[in-house]
C-alpha cells in the first residue's frame, strides 16, 4: 500500500458525510446547552463536534495492486474503492456541476460561521451580514470555472478579505463592536483561507470499481499518471 502524496478524498461515503452533518447540528445547538448545562456542557458540545468534523475529515489517498482506497479521519474511516476504471481531470469544469462530490467539504465553511457565532457568542441581526458573506463565496467558487478562478485570484482574495469589514460595518457602532471586529476579522480569514485552498486545488475524478469519487491534489497530472499505472486504469 503506498500512499499518493499531496492527494486527499473530496468525495465522502455516506457515514462521513453523516457525521459532518451531525457535527454542525451540534455546533449549531451550543447556545441551547450553554443554558440549561453551563459551561461544563458547553465545552463538551464543542469536543465532540470538533471530533466528529475531524473523523469525517479527507486524509489521504492508497494506491496498491488492488485498487484504491480513500482515507478519512486519520485512518479511521477508510473506504475501498476497488480497481480503478479510468481517471480524468476535471480542473476545467464549474465545480457546482460536482457538487455532489463536493457536498462534504461545502460543510466545511458551514461549520466554521457557526463557530464563530459560538466563539464571539454573536446572535439575532449581526448574523445576516456574515451568513451572506459566506453565500457570496459559495456562489462564486461554484458558478465559475476553476481556470476562470484562478485567472482572477488576486481579486478573489481582496473580495474575501475586505467584504466581511464591508456587509458588517453597519453594526461597528451597534453596542456590538468587539463581536464585530472578532467576527470579521476571523471571518476575512477564514475566507481568505477557503478561496485560497479552492483555487490553488486541482481536481481528478476517478471511475472506480465501487463507485465515482473526486480527489483533490497538488498536481493533476502525477495522480493522474500514479492511478493510471495500476491495473485496468
């Protein structure tokens, strides 16, 4: 078993997708357990969502003789996609048009928002304008082309830096103005980070024995080239 270095699964089976999801309900709930559990359960919602965002987490990609085989979790989850069938980069696509494939990391922004509402204890109207932030990005990472993205990457970055300040900067004087410099400062960053790991990623699709499954990686073409040498590739 060998493993194929700077290659990760974007695709998930469906107990980690599961689990993603489970793991934003429950972040999604910490101000119900703030109140009736205290801090005690506070802390303990946050683990065990930070926990279960990291097992449904994509590690690392296997190749052997028999196929492959996708990782998650730090090992926990591993998923056998058997023999592989044919491998194309998908690099020149709209990544709306794989969202499917994509639906386990499009969580990932997701899980961060509600975070930071949980970490700056931010609620009711000062929420709108980073939730809006976060369908901007979502928007534009999915209706574009990746080249097209890449072509305008020092716009984009701007775009996630300074556009949180800017939907929020109403409520710079609302009574709220530390929630609202942490957020948007954690939010810029956040954002930055997520247009930053979208664009700079290149895309490989994989027709597998046990299914279709999307990679993402470094470079397209030495995965391409490592999954073509096995086997019926």
């Amino acid at each position: 078993m060998v493993r194929l270095r700077g290659a990760w699964p974007l695709s998930a089976p469906g107990i980690a997708l599961f689990l993603r999801f489970v793991a934003v309900a429950l972040l999604s709930s910490v101000g119900w357990v703030m109140e009736n559990y205290g801090p005690a359960g506070y802390f303990a919602l946050l683990l065990a969502s930070a926990f279960l965002f990291g097992v449904s987490s994509g590690w690392k990609v296997e190749v052997s003789e028999k196929g492959l085989t996708l990782v998650y979790g730090f090992g926990i989850l591993r998923v056998n996609a058997g023999e592989v069938l044919e491998v194309k980069n998908v690099g020149e696509l709209k990544l709306g048009t794989l969202w499917k494939d994509l639906a386990n990391s499009l969580l990932v922004p997701s899980f961060f928002m509600l975070l930071s509402f949980v970490l700056f204890g931010v609620k009711g109207f000062l929420v709108l304008p980073f939730v809006a932030y976060w369908l901007v990005l979502y928007w534009i990472t999915l209706a574009f082309p990746v080249r097209t993205l890449k072509e305008r990457m020092g716009r984009l970055f701007l775009l996630a830096l300074l556009l949180p300040w800017a939907l929020s900067a109403p409520f710079a004087a609302s009574g709220m103005e530390f929630q609202w410099f942490g957020l948007s400062l954690f939010t810029s960053l956040i954002g930055f980070w997520f247009v930053l790991s979208w664009v700079s990623m290149e895309y490989v699709e994989v027709l597998a024995e046990n299914g279709r499954f999307l990679i993402g990686c470094h470079d397209a073409e030495r995965v391409i080239k490592a999954l073509g040498g096995i086997d019926g590739a």
